[in-house]
C-alpha cells in the first residue's frame, strides 16, 4: 500500500509527462504530422487542450530524458508507472510510448493516472496503455468520467463508448455526457462510478456481430444497479 506521499510523487510524474506530450503536440515541428491527423478527423486545437492530447515523438528516450533533467528518480517512473522499459546494460531506459498520439487518463480527483497511446498509421498494435499501478486500475477508470460527470448530472444521462476518436467525435457534436471504456471489459465498479452521476445509460458500440454481444452483457452488469 502506497503512502500518500508516494501516490502525490507518482501522479507528479505522470502530470509532467502529460504537460510535457501536450506542449510537443501543439508546438513541436516533429508532431506535425499528428496535428495534421488530428484535422483530417476533424479535430482543432481546442479538442487537444481540453482532453491534453499529446504526441509521443519519434525517439527512444525523450521523456526518459526530460524526467531526468526535472530530477526524477527514474525508478518511479519505470517501476511504478511503465512509462518507461529498462533499457540494454549501458543503455539508459527507454519510453514505452513512441510515435503515437497520446490520449490522458484521469481519476475523478482529475489527476492524470494512465495513458493511452494510439498509433497514427496502420502498424500494431493500435493502441497501448500504461500497465495498472497504484494510481491506475483499468476497473476502476473511464476515459472522460472527470470531463463528463457535471453533464451527465445536469441531464441523468451518460453514453458510453468503445474508444477515446468515438468519444471526441461526440464532444465535437456537441455531447459533453460521454465515457469510454477503452477496449475493457466494463465492470460493476464502472457500474458504480456512472450510477453516482446518472440514472439512464445509453450504451453505443460497434453495430457489427462483435459489438451486439458485448452490449448484453455490459446490459446485464448495469441493470441490477438500478441504472
């Protein structure tokens, strides 16, 4: 069990690898390509700032190296939180985000707990997030409850969604009420968390076979919740 202390100086890390992801997405000529992504899917820069959006660049330690330069243990940030790897003896550590765009997770007291990392061509695997640690258990976190939850009161209503693009497409349509699971298995946890700020869910995924079935059984999670 992690002291409070501890969990402050984890979630540090994880908010100043956020801030520093942000700034290259918005400023760095080298992210230029993930900004142009973003556009073609019709997302500006006010979509970025309001979700801290970020780009992961095309190097084999950038945040390695700037934690360091801002005087983080290193251990922390690889041990506890997997935002970087051990690297080869001799070599330093490494990022575990390379090359995507990177999407922040946060808890409900709005700090950034995880991250999710999405490739911007067609290469595998097309998502990765951070590993579970002491701040982040996927059970216990939906991608957007912490933007969403002053909506989803003031209306009773949430939806809830596959992916991070399926939620930013309803923000831009003007939909503040929307969370994502992220491609986990939604929980009775989840459950738990929309019940605080809703009463009604509507659950909107993919209309293919693999879609419908998911549906039921997230059905069958909720209803006895009363939701």
């Amino acid at each position: 069990e992690k002291s409070r202390d501890e969990l402050s100086r984890l979630a540090r890390i994880n908010e100043v690898a956020c801030t520093f992801y942000h700034n290259i997405l918005l400023n760095d000529p080298g992210a230029a390509s993930a900004r142009q992504y973003l556009r073609e899917r019709g997302y500006d820069g006010e979509t970025a700032r309001r979700y801290r959006l970020g780009y992961a660049p095309d190097s084999w330690d950038a945040l390695a190296r700037h934690l360091d330069e801002k005087g983080f243990d290193s251990r922390w940030a690889k041990e506890e939180l997997g935002l970087t790897r051990e690297g080869k003896p001799g070599r330093g550590d490494y990022d575990l985000f390379r090359k995507r765009l990177l999407f922040p997770i946060l808890d409900l007291r709005e700090r950034v707990v995880a991250f999710g990392g999405r490739v911007l061509d067609d290469s595998l695997p097309k998502y990765i997030n951070s590993p579970e640690s002491a701040l982040y258990r996927k059970s216990g976190v939906l991608y957007g409850l912490a933007q969403a939850r002053e909506s989803m009161r003031q209306t009773g209503v949430v939806v809830v969604v596959e992916g991070y693009f399926d939620l930013l497409a309803l923000d831009r349509a003007g939909y503040r009420n929307v969370v994502a699971t992220c491609g986990t298995a939604l929980t009775e946890e989840h459950g738990r968390l929309l019940k605080r700020y809703a009463e009604k869910v509507i659950l909107l995924f993919d209309q293919d076979k693999a879609g419908r079935a998911p549906t039921y059984r997230r059905m069958a999670i909720l209803l006895p919740q009363g939701l």
